[in-house]
C-alpha cells in the first residue's frame, strides 16, 4: 500500500488518501475536493488510470476524508464507494452534511479548505458495517464499526498485512510531530464509544496503525493507550471548564491551555505543531465535547412523570452555547 499525500490545505503530511494494490485496486479516503488534484496526480504516478480504480472506501463521511469523494467517483467511473450505512445517505445527498459543517466551520473557512461537495450516484454506494468484508481479489479489507469521533465511522483491517486503518479513531498523529490528539468536533462525538472503539483496534491492530492525519505508526499498543487516555483527560477538563462558564471560545481556551503539556516532550524542535489546528481548533474540539456532555445529561435526566409536574426543564445544548448541528 502506498500514502498519497492530499495535500490538503496546501500542507505537507496533512491528511492521506491510500492506495492498495490488489487484483482490485482501492483508494482509502478521497481528501477534500480543493486537493483532488494531487489525489488524481498520485494515482496516475502508481499507474491507476480513470478506468483502473476498483474501490473507494471511506472511514467517515466528514469532508477532510470523504469531501472529494462524489467528483472522485465521477473522475474513475468503475469504482464502487463504501462507507458506514449511517453515513451513505449523505453522501448521496451532502446538503445536511455541507450544513451540519457549515456551522462548525464557518461558509468561508469551509471554502477554503474543503472546496465543493458533489453527491455520490447512489447506485454506486455500497453500506457496510461491522463484520463486512470488502473484496478485492486477492486480498480483503474487513470493516471494523468504530464509532466515537463520528457515529458512523469505520476502520479497515488489510487482510494481507494486519494493517488498520484508523481514520479519525484514535485521533491525529503527524509523523514528525509524533504527538497523538484527539479529534473531538461536533455533532456527534461520544467519549465512551470512542475509548471502546480504541481498545478494539488495540486488540484487533496487526503491527501498524495507518492514520488518516498521518502515515503508518507501529507503536500500536503505546499509542492507543495513550490515544484513550486523552480522550478521556479532554472530556474531563471540558466537564470541568463547564461549571465555571457557558462560553464555548473560554471553555476551547481552558482546554488548549490545560493540554498544552501534551506537546512538551517534543516541540520546540522545528515541527509545525499547528498543523493539528488546521482542520480542528481547539475551540472546534471544545465544541463537540460540551455538546457530547450536554448530550449526555439529557440522556441522564428522568423522564418527568405526572406524579411531579414540577420537573425543572432541561438543559438544551443551545443553553449551554453548543451547537445544534
Ligand atoms: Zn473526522
């Protein structure tokens, strides 16, 4: 398998689109529309053709890894696309998708860095889920269901060498930064589900993990420790930051200042920390988390029943200055 580099916002070791070489050749991820280009560029270089690419497989939907996908698909006419079942409606028709990431991104920003988002000819998706195995010919991808980041979000175990693929799972990991951060943005993210789904690729991970921001890391084991570890500190901090103010701009301040320590060992060494920030602020971070708290207080309340009709109200997220998306 081979790392193409998006590109994405003009950045080196960003995000990745991957390319299997099987009997039926796959590419894992799309990138954004803005950086199809490289994407097309790449494929060309290893030889797939518009008529040569048999597959294209997303972990999720969000437009940093599957943005591109629908002109994609439109450029190499033969591929089918997979993705979660949750997420395929919407990659048959984005405008929830474009909205939801509108809010959380702004229209100008989303823009610039995602560019276009064209729907997916629906005769062409194929859903899958937990235990589906993806045929390639002489080799398979098996889709693990590992919701967390995203509610539809898989990962894909390469049958021929134990690789997986972690999308945004664990969270982001740049080769040369080598500090992994969570991926926590709105609407959906689930801090059970994610630390769950971390130790199933643990336990399921032959010897290396492929992240989708950046490349292969085969300190497996280490890394989703430390990967569920943080998630787990992040949501803390924002619990806490909760209870001193509503204000979501404060709350991502809190938590960038709180986490800052996580770089220490290694910045300061000429890598381009903020790269993590390009496509997740902190503040976007705090965002999810405090809808995912809100979320789960609402959850947690008892249903109001006629014998005390003087329930107070609930806490909507838009109280608490979350986002609806
Ligand atoms: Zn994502």
């Amino acid at each position: 398998m081979v790392a193409i580099d998006t590109m994405m916002a003009a950045r080196a070791q960003l995000t990745s689109a991957y390319l299997l070489h099987a009997d039926e050749p796959a590419l894992i991820e799309t990138g954004p529309s803005n950086s199809l280009a490289n994407v097309i560029e790449g494929l060309a270089q290893l030889g797939i053709g518009p008529d040569d690419l048999a597959h294209i497989v997303v972990t999720h939907i969000h437009l940093d890894h599957a943005g591109g996908v629908g002109r994609l698909s439109a450029r190499f006419p033969k591929a089918t696309v997979w993705v979660h079942d949750r997420g395929a409606p919407h990659l048959a028709h984005p405008a929830k998708l474009v909205a939801s990431a509108t809010r959380v991104y702004g229209e100008q920003r989303l823009h610039e860095l995602f560019g276009p988002v064209d729907p997916v000819d629906p005769k062409r998706l194929r859903p899958v889920s937990e235990g589906d195995r993806i045929r390639l010919g002489d080799r398979t991808l098996d889709v693990m269901y590992t919701p967390g980041h995203a509610s539809h979000h898989i990962s894909l175990v390469d049958s021929e060498t134990g690789a997986l693929f972690t999308g945004d799972a664990l969270g982001i990991h740049l080769p040369d930064v080598r500090v992994l951060r969570p991926a926590t943005p709105p609407p959906d993210v689930d801090v059970e589900l994610a630390v769950n789904s971390i130790e199933r690729i643990r336990r399921r991970a032959g010897p290396v993990l492929m992240f989708s921001h950046f490349g292969p890391v085969d300190e497996v084991d280490e890394l989703c420790t430390v990967a569920a570890r943080r998630w787990k500190r992040w949501a803390g901090i924002v619990r806490e930051a909760m209870d001193e103010t509503d204000d979501v701009d404060r709350i991502g301040d809190i938590l960038a200042t709180q986490v800052s320590d996580e770089f220490e060992p290694v910045a300061g060494q000429g890598a381009d920390t903020g790269r993590y920030e390009v496509f997740g602020s902190m503040r976007i971070n705090a965002m999810g988390l405090v809808r995912y708290w809100n979320k789960r207080a609402e959850r947690e309340q008892p249903a109001p029943t006629p014998a005390s009709p003087g329930a107070p109200p609930h806490r909507t997220p838009e109280d608490r200055g979350g986002r609806s998306s």
